[in-house]
C-alpha cells in the first residue's frame, strides 16, 4: 500500500526548510515574548511547530494553549490522546509529530503493532476497545467530514460528551500543526528515535 520505507530524513522531506529557526536577536519584541512564554511553560523550548508560528507570535500565543490544554490537561486517557496524534499524523504524512510521538505513544501503551499498521496506512488489528472507538472517529471524521450516529454514539458511550470534544478538538489542532509545517518542510528533531513516514503512493 505504500512505496519502500525511507531510509533516511531526506529520502521523506519535500525540500529545503521555508520557515527555519528565528534566532532570538532577529525577532522582534512580540516574536521573543512568545518564545520565552514557550521556553518557561511545560514545552521548554521552541520546536517543532512553534518554529514557522513565531511568524505570527499572537496566532502562536493563542494556539499553543490550546495545544497545552489538548496535550496536557484534557480528559483523554495519554494513550488515547497519543494515538489520536499519530492517527492524525499519518493522515498528513507529518514527519515531525510522527517522529516525536511514536516512542510517546509506545511508553503510554499503544501497542507496535498498531503503530506499525498506521505508518502502513492500515486499519490496526487488535485494538483496545478505546482505541478502536477513537480510531473510528477520527477516520470517518477525516473521510466524511462528520461522523455516523453508530460511530458518535460509540464514541460518547467510551469517552463521554467532553472526552469526545477533546478528541475532536486534538485531531483538529493537530491537523493544524501539521499543515503549517507541511507546509514550512519542518524537519523531524536530528535526534528523534522514530523512522520517518514513507508517502503514500500518488
């Protein structure tokens, strides 16, 4: 279903990085006031998305406490939320957040094999019954644009009313993050365990 896996970052990125890192004395006051608001919240550092943001440091402001709340404080179960970033990251081939949250997802609990059958494009076999109801939102989601009153009931019955805003919210942030570094050619950190995704074929 796919082409040959990568063997290596270039053999996956599109091009040459459009948005790269900012060095602090090149931004402006509002650019290293956000990246000092990174540096001193649970992040640590500027990474990753934040880096093509920094264009737009109000945008980054506002999005990344969404994303603190989503990755840090929302109701889902770690391995749920885990798993909904790389079922997100598969869907837009998003090498960073694939690279970073794979060792994230094994160490909350998600099984290899099931990420192994992301990085495929496949349907993972032998999922947890969570796991298969947040699997189900979030391809009908991205398929169909809205999801079936069978799969929204599922999902509610699993992960409640507010657990199923907060999967849906998580999705939809991470299918931000992954087209803005889509499109600024983020490359993974150097020193990221995961292999990088292979592309689909065209």
């Amino acid at each position: 279903m796919t082409n040959a896996k990568p063997t290596s970052l270039q053999d996956c990125m599109p091009g040459p990085e459009r948005m790269p890192a900012l060095p602090m004395e090149q931004m402006d006051a509002a650019q290293r006031a956000a990246a000092e608001a990174l540096i001193a919240g649970p992040r640590g550092a500027v990474f990753g998305p934040f880096i093509p943001l920094m264009r737009s440091p109000e945008l980054l402001n506002r999005l990344q406490k969404v994303g603190e709340y989503l990755r840090f404080d929302s109701v889902l179960d770690k391995r749920i939320s885990e798993f909904v970033m790389l079922i997100v990251s598969r869907q837009w081939t998003q090498q960073f957040e694939w690279c970073m949250h794979y060792p994230l997802a094994l160490k909350a609990g998600v099984r290899q094999e099931a990420l192994d059958a992301l990085a495929e494009g496949r349907r993972p076999t032998g999922m947890a019954a969570d796991e298969e109801a947040a699997y189900e939102l979030c391809e009908e989601l991205a398929r169909n644009h809205g999801v079936s009153d069978a799969t929204y009931a599922r999902a509610v019955e699993t992960f409640g009313e507010r657990g199923v805003v907060d999967l849906i919210g998580l999705a939809g942030y991470f299918t931000t993050v992954s087209m803005l570094m889509n499109v600024a050619r983020t490359p993974p950190l150097a020193d990221a365990a995961a292999a990088p995704l292979a592309s689909f074929p065209r």
